[in-house]
C-alpha cells in the first residue's frame, strides 16, 4: 500500500562517561544498519570547554543540547530512517526532551561498578570528559523507571556481547548487503 512509512526504531545507548556508550553504539549500527549519531558532537563548543576544565555541566547547559538530539532523531523519524544514538541521558528528565523527538525512543542503560568504570577512564586517552567528572555524572544519574522503555546491560560485558544483547532483546533485524 503507498503511503504507508515503515516504522523506525530508535535507541539511546545511555549511561556515564566511561560506559562504553559509544562503542556499543557503533557496534549496534554496524550490525543493524542504523544511524549512528554521537551526542558529543552535538555539544556547542562552551559545554565542551566546560567539560575540558573539569568543570560539570549542569541542566540549564544540556536543555539546547538535547533538544537539537532530539530534533536529529525527529528529522530521522520523518524520513524513515532508524537511529541509535550514544548519550548520556542521566535523568529522567534529560530522556523526557529526548522523547519529544519520536516518541517512541528505547534506552540502553549500560551500568556497572564504579571502580571498573573509573578504570576504564584512566586509561583513555582521546576524550575531553576528564575522569574527574564521573563522580558528578554518577551522581546525578537516574537509573530506567519501570514506564520507561528500555534496559539495563552490566557494563563488565564486552561490546560485541553488548551489541548483541541489545539487538536480540529489541528484537533488531540485522542489516543484509546484497549478494555480489
């Protein structure tokens, strides 16, 4: 029937600097074929040098940021394209704007222990979030309502079991390239 849009999907891989937010991200995309999009990038550049001088961000800097997230998932939306975007979504309220894009949006907490999170931080090398501000983003993190659409994957797997798990729970097709 014409007229008809396919229904998109779209998924937030959410969680604290250190997470592993982007590489499951990018994992997800690569096996199923949807848009990938990092927030960071979204970031006007004073959030970014906040950031960089280890100073945390606070709600009235994320507010725009989130809502032109929200708007790049909105602009997927209307041309039936799918998205999974890497985010830190830490509260509620923060995943609130992000539903005013699709309304239909599935958040992929990745958790796990502090000290295998803060280790991981130690050792990365090319990121601006210093590992300073992770105990300001655990803070004030806000772990899936039970009306929340999602759910929450322990961080101590490794990404490709990750990707995985969200893609066989979500039930995600993944991509087929056609036969040469």
């Amino acid at each position: 029937m014409t007229g008809e849009r396919q229904r998109t999907r779209h998924i937030v891989v959410m969680g604290v600097s250190g997470a592993g937010k982007t590489t499951v991200a990018r994992r997800i995309s690569e096996l199923t074929g949807l848009r990938f999009a990092e927030a960071d990038e979204f970031h006007p550049e004073a959030n970014v040098a906040r950031m960089r001088a280890g100073i945390p961000l606070d709600d009235a800097d994320r507010w725009a940021w989130l809502r032109d997230l929200a708007a790049w998932m909105a602009a997927r939306h209307a041309e039936g394209v799918s998205t999974v975007l890497a985010c830190s979504a830490l509260k509620r309220s923060y995943r609130d704007v992000l539903r005013q894009g699709p309304q239909e949006v599935e958040f992929v907490l990745l958790d796990g222990p502090a000290a295998l999170i803060r280790d991981r931080l130690a050792r990365r090398t090319d990121h601006y979030m210093p590992p300073g501000l992770f105990d300001s983003q655990r803070a004030i993190l806000e772990h899936l309502g039970p009306e929340e659409s999602g759910m929450v994957l322990e961080v101590a797997l490794s990404p490709d079991e990750l990707a995985a798990a969200v893609t066989a729970r979500l039930g995600l097709p993944p991509v087929t390239h056609p036969a040469p």
